[in-house]
C-alpha cells in the first residue's frame, strides 16, 4: 500500500486538490480512498507510482505576470450595447412544425426578433441527444457535443417530401400537445425520413441547397467522428429492438467497444444504415446553416448564440466513440453547499485533463468548432470546468468528490484562437462555486461574464445596474428559473417543496426570504427612476401588474453596462409552467413545455411588444 505522504504528491502531480468545501465554507480534507479512487479514473496506475513523473500531466510555469490569450469580440460591441432573444428551439409551435420547434421554426423566430431590433437568438444546447431514447430528452446531457439532434430538422422543408392526409392527421395531434411528445415526434420523422431516403442515396433529389457533393464532402471532413457516431445511432436502435438500452454500458461486452470485431461485423452489415444516420447530420448541418444565414440577413449582428453543455451521456456516442479522451470511473458533480448539502453528482462524464487539450485537434478544439461554425456566440456552461471539475467516483456519494484541476491557460488559447477564426464571442457561465481569480482571468480574456438578475444581490439588496460589469451577458432568468412574474409569486420556492427538494421548514424561510426580495427588487427599480405599478405591494399581484414589473425590469437590464442583454421568450408569453425544475427527474417533465403562443402569433402580443420596445428606447441600433 502506498504511504499516505506518497498518495498525496501523486494526487497533488495529478491536479487533484486535497481538500473540498463543506456547506458552512470550511475546508474538508478528502479522504485516501477518494484520491485513489479519482486517481484511478484519471487513469493512473497505482501499481506502478515510481514512473508517475513521465505520466503526469505537466504543471505550466507560472509567469509573474501571465499574458492571457483574448478571445473575439465584434468590432461594433466597443460603442454599443445590444440585446437579444433567448429561447429553446424545442418551445416554439408553429401551424407547420411537427410538435417540436425546427430549424424553419428557428429561421422564422430570426425573421421576427430581426424586425423586433434584436442582435442575437440565444439557444439551449443543440447537441445529439439517444435518437433510440427520445425520451431522454435533456439538452444538457447529450450523447454527443460533437454533432447535432435530428429531431429539429424541417421534415417538410425537404425536396422530394408530400404531405398525406394520414400524416397530417398524425401531425396536427403532435402539434396540439401542450408537452413536446418525443417519442411520437422520433416516431413519425424517422419514419419520414427514412422514406425519402432511397431516393436521395441514388442521387435523384437535386437541389443547390442540398448538393450531394456537399453531402460526400460533409463525410470526408466529419472522418471518423461522423461515421462512429452514425454506426453508434445504428447500434443504439438495434439494441433497443431487442430489449436493450440505448446507451452503450448494458449492451453486450462484444459491442461496449467501437473497435471490436462485432463491431466491424455490424457495420460491414449495416454500411446503409450507417450511411442514413449521416445523411441525417447532414440535413440537420444545412438547416442550421441556412437559419444562421437567415439571423444575418434579418439583420441580428451576433446572430445565433449556442449553449455548450458541459458534460455529455456516460452511456452515449461521445464516450464509445472516444473512450480514451473521457474520465470513466468518476462523474461530473458539485461538493457539498448550503443548497444542496449532500453535494451533487450531474452523472456527465467530462475530458481527461490530460486529454481535453491534447494534440493539434483537440477535443476540446473539435467541441467549441463543431458550435462555433454556425455562431457569432456561445456560452460554456459551468465556465469553472476551464479551470476544475468536481469529480465523483462511481458508487461514491458527491461528498466522496474532490476537484481536479484542468489546463485552464492551454484552454483560453483554444477559445481564443477557435473564436478568432469563426468570429465567435464567447460567454462563461460563471455562477456557483467559481475559483478565485477565474472571473478576472475570463474578463482578461474577453469572456463575457453572465450575471442573472436574481443573483446580483448583496447585503444591501439588489445591485444598481451600473456596477454590472461591461464585459457581461444581463438576463432576468434562465431555463433554469421561473418567469419574473413566477418569481415574484414564489412560484420557484412552491416547486421546490412539492417536489420534495427542499424541506417544508425550510421553505417558510425561503418564502420570508422572498418577502424581503421582492421589497428590495421595487427599490433597486425605483432608485433607477423606473415606473411601478401603485398595486405591486405583494406576492398576489394581478398578472397585468406583473407585466408591468417585468418591463420594469427589462429596462433595468438594459440599462446595465453589459455589452449584450436577453430577454427570455417565456417572460414574454407569460408562461407558467417553467421549462426545467433542477433537482427533479420524473416527478416533473423538464425539457417538454411548450410555448403558450404559436410562434406567428408572438407579434401581437402587447406584453412582447411592449419590452422589445424598451429595450430598443434603452439600447438603439447604432448601425
């Protein structure tokens, strides 16, 4: 058995640190077991520690006075601040969507925030979720950041498509749902797709938008990453028809790897399959294209704006395709804190850090390229991750973690240099526990900070908009988080004691504690010189009243200094039902509720009309 002073240098040479936070911020020293066991799922080998040097990932140096690489910011953003829409694309309903927002969906939405004044449209994560399991349905926990979801293609928009009446019929009950019914949608658009296949395999389907030849050169560039991914979609619904899982670890052992012989045998077997799964990256390839090329034309500066989850399926395409580049025995999670203080375990499976920067093509490079090709934005979340990740063994509870620090400065460079080269700017979701010095190092480096409304709070209350950084992204709430108005009425803090997140006596704290939020809310307002209503004296405030705070509140967020501002789509339609309730799992359908509007309907919505025109008064176009 390793010596305890050895066990301690190996984990320290390793970027593991010794000791994690507990919920009343002091410093819990982590136990052997936990640095043997994180060491293990770095991939070291225990046995033979004396050649641990040579594996090692190296330590940079430390200059005294480091230069941090800058990543891209547009020209026009050093004298004007702009605002932008931020939605998910899976909300939208149309009259001609399939019951799921698509990219002609999100093509049309450029079209109106466009003519709305808006510069940017800010989407969840569009990454390739289990094709064979549509009902895990999380964008943030994909089976691969590398390529995109099928589900969002326009089925209709395709050349050599006809409608019947038995699929309209099919259709139109999809569309009246009130809940994105993924397996329905999966059903009825694979099987679609699937029909208009053969035709456009014998090369019978010409149109310049959808080139064959651009088609054959989308597989060359896509290599092996693209054909992996292909054959692992193929294998996911084969094992599935069999009674399987759609996720690699409980199949049979001869198909866990990619690079079997049952593997190979499958695909000599399957070559179409395989070969249709590209097809439908393809597609999904161009129509995101061609809804980025429609963001540009209706005038929005930035553009989309995409969300990178920060983990992806342990089970998924990203981990079998690349078993080396992940982290296998240990998942993505949070130590322990006042809010959850047990800790938390996300169940993501994150880069090696010894493989995340590696090599010229790098994952992390081929990652942030994959969303940087159709986006004058993105927004890394749990920007911590570019520094540590809080890793928790398998079988251990989250405050059986401890962080492992990752190449923070190899990091900056990649973004710097991918974002240059697609003209990307880049926004670090910088909220819970931050290391010290992350948020200075991410201004130096042009990262836009994020900061959310509800959590710009001090001691004495709400921030006043000037002391907002310049260098930020300014929204009133998330996906993660109720409407402003839903806030107001505590409609969070109810969702959270239903759902047996939080305990009843600690909920009549929150619900005190919102009182007093809500008091510091309308002064932080009034000190702005903004109008309130005379009746918001309370949590059961009309919904018209409500709608007057929240373009209150916008005009707030546009006041700030921060170069970029969002308004969230579900404030504008007043949703009450909010998009995801984290903490929660089957007791509430997350990633599902659709909008209460059809999305043609959305421009004569006068709550809509009225903040798209604050924030024009707060934040004209200067072009």
């Amino acid at each position: 058995m390793m010596k305890s002073a050895e066990l301690d240098k190996l984990a320290r040479r390793h970027g593991i640190s010794l000791t994690r936070p507990s919920p009343d911020n002091r410093d819990v020293a982590i136990s052997g077991e936990t640095k043997r066991k994180i060491l293990s799922a770095l991939k070291v080998d225990l046995s033979g520690a004396a050649d641990y040097e040579t594996r090692a990932p190296r330590r940079e140096p430390k200059p005294a006075a480091k230069k941090i690489p800058r990543s891209f910011l547009p020209d026009f953003l050093s004298g004007t601040r702009v605002w932008g829409v931020s939605l998910q694309l899976y909300e939208l309903r149309s009259a001609r969507n399939w019951g799921i927002g698509d990219f002609e969906d999100l093509s049309d939405m450029a079209d109106l925030a466009g003519s709305l004044g808006a510069d940017f449209i800010g989407l969840t994560p569009l990454h390739a979720p289990f094709l064979a399991d549509p009902e895990r349905c999380s964008p943030y926990e994909p089976s691969s950041r590398q390529h995109l979801n099928p589900l969002y293609i326009a089925v209709d928009r395709l050349p050599g498509f006809a409608c019947s009446p038995e699929l309209e019929r099919q259709l139109a009950s999809l569309r009246q749902t009130d809940l994105v019914d993924y397996a329905g949608v999966a059903q009825i658009k694979l099987r679609a797709l699937r029909d208009l296949w053969p035709a456009w395999r014998q090369r019978s389907v010409i149109d310049e938008v959808y080139d064959p030849a651009d088609f054959d050169a989308f597989i060359t560039v896509g290599g092996n990453s693209l054909r992996l991914h292909a054959l692992f979609e193929c294998l996911s619904f084969f094992m599935v028809e069999r009674g399987a899982s759609a996720g690699w670890q409980r199949w049979p052992a001869d198909f866990q790897r990619f690079d079997s012989a049952a593997v190979a045998e499958f695909e000599r077997g399957h070559a179409d399959d395989v070969r249709f799964h590209m097809w439908l990256q393809w597609l999904a390839h161009r129509q995101l294209m061609q809804a980025a090329d429609r963001a540009r034309k209706a005038g929005l500066r930035i553009g989309l704006y995409l969300d990178l989850a920060v983990g992806e399926a342990v089970d998924g395409s990203a981990t079998w395709s690349e078993p080396d580049t992940y982290v296998s025995k240990a998942t993505i999670g949070s130590p322990p804190d006042p809010f959850a203080v047990g800790g938390q375990d996300w169940h993501l499976a994150g880069y090696l850090p010894s493989a995340i920067a590696a090599g010229e093509m790098s994952p992390f490079r081929r990652m942030v390229s994959a969303a940087m090709r159709y986006a004058g934005a993105i927004r890394i979340d749990h920007a911590a991750a570019l520094r540590r990740l809080f890793l928790v063994p398998l079988g251990s509870r989250p405050d059986g973690g401890a962080y492992v620090r990752y190449p923070a400065d190899r990091l900056l460079q990649i973004l710097a240099e991918v974002s240059a080269e697609h003209r990307c700017l880049v926004i670090g979701e910088d909220l819970g526990l931050i290391p010290k010095g992350l948020q200075d190092d991410l201004a130096a480096a042009h990262i836009l900070s994020y900061r959310i409304l509800s959590y710009e709070q001090d001691e004495k209350g709400f921030k006043p908009a000037d002391v907002y950084p310049v260098l930020a992204l300014a929204c009133i709430s998330t996906h993660d988080h109720q409407t402003l108005a839903g806030w107001w009425r505590g409609a969070d803090i109810q969702a959270r004691c239903e759902h047996g997140i939080v305990p009843p006596d600690l909920t009549e704290t929150h619900f005190e504690d919102r009182k007093r939020e809500r008091r510091n809310l309308k002064a932080v307002l009034k000190a702005a010189g903004l109008d309130l209503p005379a009746r918001l004296s309370q949590a059961r405030a009309s919904e018209e009243t409500l709608r007057e705070l929240t373009v209150s509140a916008y005009r707030f967020i546009a006041r700030t200094p921060s170069l970029l501002a969002a308004v969230r789509l579900a404030d504008l339609t007043d949703e009450k039902r909010p998009t995801n309730v984290p903490g929660t799992s089957d007791s509430y359908p997350n990633w599902k509720p659709k909008l209460s509007v059809l999305l043609p309907d959305l421009i004569s919505s006068p709550l809509l009309m009225s903040v798209t025109a604050a924030m024009r008064e707060e934040r004209p176009r200067n072009d």
